[in-house]
C-alpha cells in the first residue's frame, strides 16, 4: 500500500516569530516536551496561544502542525484515509499521522469544539502508551521523542456541552494564558503594529478597562488582537475616532447601550 504523507519541510517555522514572554511558559513548555508531557493551553481568544506555540516551534526547531477543531472533523479527518488515484489506492495521512510520523508538534486549536469521538481519538497519544491506532491500516504507531502533543481552549466559552472532561484534561499541564500587562502589551503594539507609543499606552490602558466591563454584560473583553487591529487601522490613516470605532465598539457589541458605555470611555481616553 502506498503511503502518502507531507514533508516534514513544510511545516518548519523559518523566521523566529516575535513573542513577548509573560511569566515561565516558555521554560514550562521545553520542559514538558523533553519530558514528553502533553501540553494544553488555555484562556481568552487573541492573547497569545497560537504565536507562543509557533514561537516554540521555531525555538526547538520542530515542525508544527496545527489542526483547527471543529464539530465536524472527524477521528478519520485527523488519522487519514483512503484515496483513489489514477485507479489506485492509496492511504493519506492526515495531520496527526503525519505529525506522530514526523516527530512534530501537533497542535489542535480549540479543542473543545470537536466531536467527543474525535477527542477520544488522542487518548492513546497523550498517555504513556504515546502511540498512534491506525484501525484502518492495522498499525500502530509509536511517537517518537521529538513528538509533543498541544491543544488550546477557551475557558470563557465554557459550556455543559463544550467541557473537556476530565478523563482527557487530567493527561495534559496546563499553561494558563491571559492578557499580557499593559506594558507588554504596549511592547506588543509598537513591535507588531509600529504604532506610536503614546497611542499604544493608550490602548493598553483602554484594554485594561474594556476588558473589566466583561462583568457587565460584555462577553469577552478586546483581545490583543483586536487592540492590533485598531492600531493598524491608525497607522493607515485611519482616525483613532473611526479606527476604535470599527474595531472595538462595532466589533464587540451589537447592543446600542454597551456600545454608547465603549464610546464615552473611548472618548475619555483619547480626549475626543
Ligand atoms: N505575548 C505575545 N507576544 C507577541 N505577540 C502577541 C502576544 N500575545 C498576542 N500577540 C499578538 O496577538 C495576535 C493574536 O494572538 P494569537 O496567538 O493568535 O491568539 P490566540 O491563539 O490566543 O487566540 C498574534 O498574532 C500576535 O500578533
Ligand atoms: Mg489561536
């Protein structure tokens, strides 16, 4: 049976992606994949998980691969499957095969809203037994050392239906995220965006405030991406009234009232 799989070359992360540390993560995290401990990373959307882990990869020079969960990806959707070529068949590794045939780090992003068939399906994985069941094939695949599996979730979007349960958590460290401090955050701005600094303190703070209004009916406060956002809009020309306009008010509420509240703290801000 001929195997198709990707090259390992495809997934290096050539260029250091910039990541400003927060507390010990960092050293956390080389130390549970030397350790061969799996790895979930959990907090807010936008406030660092999928760069850290980039970051990370490119650190210890290991390929990723980076699987976004959904309720349809299925257990096949992950493992592989079968595919007819030119009247032969063939089997097609999917991204966890390919990541456990690699050595890589496999990163499944927010895991919770798979399918719990799915979920189950990397048990196997992120216990002692580190090896991968290819029921179709017959096969079972061993990881080797260089292997690290790492999933994300989002705490805020907890639900009855979308927990994990403690069968799969209790098999992971968990790396608590959140947002970075106002000065880091500032940092982040002016690197990423090349805003100025001024105007990115300014956002900082704003954040901060934005994000204890989640108390009062926000759902989820401004992200740092959503902050990066608002600064590139700046930096296009764009003016700060119109830029926070587009990217905070509009973006993190529908209701007229928590948006008037956003505005007048805006305006506080900037002296609008
Ligand atoms: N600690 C950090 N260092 C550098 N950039 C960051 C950091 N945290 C967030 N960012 C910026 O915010 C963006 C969104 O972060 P991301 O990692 O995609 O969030 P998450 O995966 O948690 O939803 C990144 O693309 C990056 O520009
Ligand atoms: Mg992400």
């Amino acid at each position: 049976m001929k195997i198709v799989t990707p090259e390992s070359t495809q997934f290096k992360v050539v260029d250091a992606p910039y990541y400003a540390e927060s507390g010990s993560e960092v050293g956390i995290f080389e130390a549970a994949w030397k350790q061969k401990v799996p790895v979930l990373l959990k907090g807010p959307t936008g406030c660092g998980k999928t760069r850290f882990v980039s970051y990370m990869a490119h650190k210890l020079n290991l390929p990723l691969i980076t699987v976004s969960c959904h309720e349809d990806l299925s257990a096949s959707d992950l493992i592989g499957r079968y595919v007819i070529q030119n009247d032969e068949v063939l089997w097609s590794d999917g991204p966890m095969t390919a990541a456990v045939r690699m050595g890589a780090i496999l990163y499944l992003d927010e895991v919770v809203e798979a399918r719990k068939d799915t979920i189950v399906a990397i048990h196997p994985l992120s216990d002692h037994r580190r090896s991968l069941l290819i029921d179709k094939l017959a096969t079972v695949l061993e990881a080797p050392d260089n292997f690290l599996l790492v999933i994300s979730y989002n705490p805020g979007y907890q639900s009855l239906l979308k927990e994990l349960k403690p069968s799969t958590r209790q098999r992971f460290a968990s790396i608590a995220f959140d947002y970075p401090t106002e000065e880091t955050e500032c940092e982040i701005l002016i690197t990423e965006t090349g805003v100025n600094s001024d105007i990115a303190s300014k956002l900082a703070s704003l954040a901060t405030r934005i994000r204890k209004l989640t108390h009062r009916g926000l759902e989820e406060g401004a992200s740092t991406r959503l902050l990066l956002h608002t600064a590139r809009l700046i930096q296009g020309g764009v003016s700060i009234a119109d830029a926070t306009n587009a990217t905070l008010v509009e973006t993190l509420s529908d209701d007229p009232e928590m948006q008037n509240a956003l505005r007048d703290l805006i305006d506080d801000f900037f002296g609008l």
